[in-house]
C-alpha cells in the first residue's frame, strides 16, 4: 500500500469486498462504538499491511488481510464489555466466535474464520477445555499466514484507551503470560517471523 494512501482508500484500488458498508449495518455510524472498532480495526489493518508490504516473496493476499483485519471484531457489540462501550449479553471471550457467525450469514467464511481464530494468540481446544472458556470444543488457532498476520497485528492493539495506540513487545508479552507459556512462544516466534 503507498504510504499516501490511507487505510479506507486502499479498499477502494482493490476488488474487495466493502467492509465499511458491512460495518454500517451491524453498527451505527455515529456510535463511540463504531469509532471505537473503527479505529482499532483500521490500526490493525496497517500494521499487518506493513508486515506483507515487506514480505513480498510470500504472496500473501492483502485484499484478505485488510477486510479481515476490517471485520475481526464485529462481533463485539453483542458482549459486555462497558469499558469499550459494548452492552450486549455475552462473555466478551465469545466476540470471536460471535463474529464468525455474522460473517458466515453475509456469505464471507474465510472471513469469519478470521473472527474465530484471533483470540490472544489463538485459543487451542486444550486451551478452552483447561480454561472452562464458554467457547466451542474445537481448536482456534490461526493456520493461513494471513490468519496468523492479523491476530499477531492485533496483539498490538487495545480497544480501551486510544484504539490506535501501540503497544510494546514487552507489554504484549506480559499480557500473554497471565495465559499461559504456551502463548508467550506462540508470540515469540511470530515476532521473530513478522518484525524487521
């Protein structure tokens, strides 16, 4: 992507799908919510853009990883999470799954595989299983580097606060420990794979 391009014109060059046009009609526009998520997804879609940008011999699809960094989060605004101004029903662990769902009925699972597998560094069965998380018995690991791109992308970002704030490695890594050693590695090893 130029540098003289923002992320919402990037879509714009491309044959992609309209991620703001599916935003629009599961969030109000005029929402903090929807500045919130906007934000945030759009901070994440650069960062993963920048990491494809210099991996070229890896042909990533970058169609796929800006609209699945664009709707990662859609699921959100039917959990509780009033810090980020959501007050739906459900666990904010189940924003992932939530999200898939949504993304399956607008006819986009690959994205909504995106959405199930973006959780922390991703969530394995025995991750779930040990955790007694709310979530489906199954694995919720990224596979597809794409996949893998957008969730370590999204590590950076928090959505309290200012959404497009970056975080440190460090403060990524402490985080991640509170769940496990399992997941610190996980990080690790896409630092040394995705960071220049």
């Amino acid at each position: 992507m130029p540098k003289e391009k923002s992320n919402k014109s990037y879509l714009s060059a491309t044959q992609g799908i309209n991620v703001y046009a599916i935003l629009n009609k599961y969030y109000d526009p005029n929402s903090k919510l929807y500045r919130i998520l906007v934000q945030h997804s759009e901070a994440v879609a650069k960062k993963a853009l920048s990491i494809a940008k210099g991996r070229k011999s890896w042909k990533l699809d970058k169609d796929f990883l800006y609209e699945g960094a664009m709707l990662h989060d859609i699921g959100i605004y039917q959990c509780y999470a009033p810090g980020i101004d959501c007050f739906g029903d459900e666990p904010y662990i189940r924003h992932g799954v939530i999200g898939a769902e949504i993304l399956r009925s607008e006819g986009l699972p690959r994205h909504a595989l995106v959405c199930e597998r973006h959780t922390g560094v991703g969530l394995t069965l025995e991750n779930i299983l040990i955790r007694d998380l709310p979530l489906p018995h199954r694995e919720m690991v990224p596979i597809t580097l794409e996949e893998q791109i957008i969730c370590f992308a999204d590590c950076f970002f928090s959505k309290s606060g200012d959404p497009s704030k970056v975080k440190s490695v460090e403060q990524i890594l402490r985080g991640l420990a509170k769940h496990g050693e399992d997941q610190v590695l996980k990080f690790e090893t896409w630092c040394r794979l995705f960071l220049d």
